[in-house]
C-alpha cells in the first residue's frame, strides 16, 4: 500500500473490518498502530486483550480532521482549537471531553480522549473511511518495543488481528506531544516531537 495515496478500496475494506468488530494494524506518522472502532466495547475490550493492556489505562485516537473531531467528539475550546489549527496534521495530542458515542474503556477513568490528526494519509484515510475517529495505539504488547514494520508489530502481537494496512517502514521517532488546553492555558501532559515552548509561543 502506498504511504501517501493509499487505495481506497482497501481502507473502505479496512473500515468495513472495524464496524464488524474488528482491529486493524495500520501505520502512523512513527510506528505501526492497533486500530479498533472507539465506539464498540468489545472491539476496545478486544484491543486491551490483544496488548496485554491494564484496565483504566486510556486510550488514544486519531481522526481525519478537525472537522470530524468536532462532529464527532464535540466543539473543542477555543485554545485547543488554535492549537489544532496550528499543529494538525502532526505530532500533538489533545485532550478533549470523551463523545457520548465512545467506549468508556477508552477513556478509562478519565472524562477525557487524547486525540491527533496524524501526518500519515494511511492513518488520516482509516478514520475517514470509518467515519469516525479511530482507536490508535502502539501495536505491541505492552512494554514492548514500538514497532516500524508490519512484521514487528504482527511479531510483537502475538495474536492474530483481522487485517493489516502494510504500508513499509515506519520512520519511528519521538511520540507525539500531549498537551490540555481546555483551560485558559496550555499544560503539557507528555512531552514528544513538539517542543513545549512552540506550543506556548502559538498561544
């Protein structure tokens, strides 16, 4: 699959898997990620089974766009939005009040979402063929190492998913930054790939 103009008969086919309950591996801006349908509760308990994930550990998405942020999980807060304007597609993460529609799984004991818009068109064109932002987590069991290939992300598994998105090597690289601007001001959650200071310099 091609990284920058994916088929879209293979991501409708990719979406069609994650309305069914199913979880895809797919690959982002960095590494290869475990995709599942943030509003179906088995696919997200199936996700943690997969992993080897702990209970209550939340669960981050990435979307399309802004847009589909908006319609999907609601109007963000005035800075949050600058900063997507600012930053997506990229590596920032934002936290935004959980959508009616998903999984509480995925939030854990948070009443937030950490959600993206990527840089990656496969990742952008998954959460667009399905209409919805999608679940986006490292493909890996837990504590292992981040994986930049399908083949390490299968390896790493070690349990069969029900598609995979082959689109060659990842770059790897820093994690996204993670930032809260539902306040009056930004407050770093995680540092990663944006420095800190140019998020407070775009505010």
């Amino acid at each position: 699959m091609s990284p920058t103009d994916p088929a879209p008969a293979a991501l409708e086919r990719a979406a069609a898997v994650l309305l069914a309950g199913g979880l895809v591996v797919f690959p982002t801006d960095t590494l290869y990620a475990l995709a599942a349908d943030p509003r179906d509760p088995d696919a997200v308990g199936r996700v943690f089974g997969v992993k080897g994930r702990a209970a209550g550990r939340p669960l981050p998405l990435v979307a399309a766009g802004l847009e589909q942020v908006e319609r999907s999980l609601g109007r963000l807060s005035p800075l949050t939005r600058r900063l997507a304007d600012r930053f997506w597609p990229g590596p920032l993460t934002l936290l935004v009040e959980v959508g009616d529609a998903v999984a509480a799984a995925v939030a854990g004991e948070s009443a937030t979402v950490a959600v993206r818009v990527p840089g990656h068109a496969v990742a952008r064109g998954l959460a667009a063929a399905l209409g919805y932002p999608v679940v986006s987590t490292s493909a890996n069991r837990s504590g292992g190492a981040a994986p930049t290939t399908a083949d390490e992300a299968l390896a790493s598994l070690g349990e069969p998913v029900d598609l995979v998105l082959d689109a060659g090597a990842a770059p790897g690289g820093l994690p996204s930054t993670i930032v809260d601007a539902r306040g009056a001001a930004p407050r770093l959650v995680r540092a990663g790939a944006i420095p800190f200071a140019d998020v407070r310099e775009a505010v």
